[in-house]
C-alpha cells in the first residue's frame, strides 16, 4: 500500500480569514452579552430598591411615621434612615451593635458604619463601596433619601409639604418637640404611588449609610421656589442629568457631590415610590414633572410619570 507524503491544511490566508469571521461574530455578541448582564445587574437594583421600599413601610407599621433621613444635627452627625430601618432589612444584630454602642443611639461614636452592607450597593456601580469620605463611617449606600424638590436658604431641604420629600432632611421632622421623627403615611397627599421615597444615586465620596447628612437628595441643585403650587428649581437641569448636583453633605454644607444618578446603561436611574413599586428615571425626564415627584403634597398633576 503507498500512502501519500501529501497533507491538506490551511493556508495562511485561509487562517487569517476564519480569523476574522471568528473576531467579527465575536465583536456582534460581546455587546449583546454586555446588555444581557447589565439587564441581570439592572434587576437585581431593583430588588435590592424594592426591598428597601419595603422596608421603610414595615418601619411606618411599627411605628406609625416614616423615619428621617436624618433623625438630628450632632456636630454635623445624625443617624440615617437607613440605620432606623436596619431592624427591618434582617441586620437587627448590626443594629443592636450600633444602638447599644451609643446608648440606643443617643450619642455618636460607633463604628458599625464600616460594615458594607450587599444590598446597599448597586451592581452596577463603579465606585468604591467603602469610599466615604467620613473617617470611621466609610462603608456606601447608593439609595438615598428623596428628601425635597430643593433647598431653602440654608441648604438645608425645604421641608414644607409644597416642597417637601417623603424621608424629611436633618432636623426637619414634623412631630412638634422631636426632630428624631418623619411624617406619617397620611401626609402625603399627592399619593404614595405618585411620590418618590427613594433616588439612587452613584456618590461614593458622601454616602456612608450610617450619616443622615450623607443619605439624602433632592430633585435638583437649586433653590426651590412656588408659584401656584408649581415647583421650578433654579438650576437649568434636574440632578439626574446632573452630575454637579448637590446632596445633603458632612456639617450640613452643601458639598457638591452626585445627585440622583446610577451607572446604569442609558442614564437609567432608579427611584423608588412611597408605596415601595419602582420606576426608571431617565435624563430625559421634564424637569417639571421630576421635581413634582419628589414632593409629597404640591398638588401637581403627574398622570404621566416613569
């Protein structure tokens, strides 16, 4: 039997073409793959809002108010509404460790704001989770409080019902003689279902879950006025689109940090609603209608909304 010396095998350019198609077909699917994870990391934000959402109504039913965002001023500290709400998220014994630390939270001083907490942090974001800027409460939240459609003078959120959010600023309880408190479910005449409790927000630098201070925004970073019970802010954009906007800061001074923002593909933002259902916000939202949904009792007519 005489078996042939011959071999078939590629050439080079025979190579360099499957070469090619194998590159080409790999460059058409790697973004779909992108979109299929982001849409994963999108949902699981999602959750973890929703889950939040939850969270602030099972603390309205125990205690018959919604917390503040931030429950004082102590030297520019004050505990979050996230920390109000650890009991509710299956962190009691965090919770437990940060009140008994304090003297159930009467005094500041702890360190349980360095533990980072999963379902604080988006997916998404490309930050650092433990970036605050505050020594010893440095782990981060991307939820923060929808505290007002804008500030008063004193850069502080307006906390009147024609301006004010659903999770009130530092010190800015409605319960008279105590400013540890929020509102009552019932105080927010625009409806629960119309009203943003909760904004998403990409600031690593101000966001130490532990800080009332550092866990709230508002619709925009300008002064918030009334005409007619129409909310305009003073700044040209709403902080969605913003990136210079102005969130409630260390020592209550203003600090220019994200606003609501994510990095969500497309801009999408998310924002969570009194009644703990959530909605995508995107830049493109009327300015209008944006600041009309951070306030609980403007009177603004919002049929169309995210």
């Amino acid at each position: 039997m005489t078996i042939s010396k011959n071999r078939g095998g590629f050439t080079l350019v025979e190579l360099l073409v499957v070469i090619a198609i194998i590159g080409t077909l790999v460059g058409l699917l790697l973004p779909a793959v992108q979109s299929a994870r982001e849409a994963a990391r999108r949902s699981a934000c999602s959750n973890n809002s929703k889950q939040l959402g939850l969270s602030l109504l099972n603390f309205e039913s125990a205690r018959k108010r919604l917390p503040a965002a931030s429950d004082r001023v102590l030297s520019g500290q004050g505990f979050s509404w996230v920390t109000m709400v650890l009991p509710f998220m299956e962190e009691t014994n965090l919770y437990t460790q940060i009140s008994s630390a304090s003297g159930r939270l009467q005094t500041f001083g702890n360190t349980g704001g360095t533990t980072s907490l999963p379902q604080l942090v988006c997916p998404s974001f490309a930050g650092d989770k433990n970036a605050s800027a505050t020594a010893g409460y440095t782990a981060v939240s991307n939820y923060k409080a929808a505290a007002a459609a804008g500030y008063t003078g004193a850069n502080a959120p307006s906390s009147a019902g024609t301006l004010g959010g659903v999770l009130t600023g530092e010190q800015y309880g409605t319960e008279a003689g105590n400013s540890k408190t929020g509102i009552t479910l019932a105080m927010i005449t625009d409806g629960t279902s119309k009203t943003f409790a909760l904004a998403e927000s990409r600031e690593d630098k101000q966001s130490g879950w532990l800080l009332g201070p550092q866990m709230w925004v508002t619709a925009g970073n300008g002064l918030a006025t009334t005409t007619s019970n129409v909310v305009t802010l003073a700044s040209s954009k709403t902080s969605v689109a913003d990136n210079s906007a102005t969130v409630g800061a260390w020592n209550g001074t203003g600090t220019v940090c994200w606003g609501a923002s994510s990095n969500h593909q497309a801009g999408i933002t998310l924002h969570t609603y009194a009644d703990g259902h959530v909605g995508q916000v995107t830049p493109e939202i009327d300015q209008a209608l944006y600041g009309a949904l951070f306030t609980r009792a403007g009177s603004e007519a919002t049929s169309e909304q995210p």
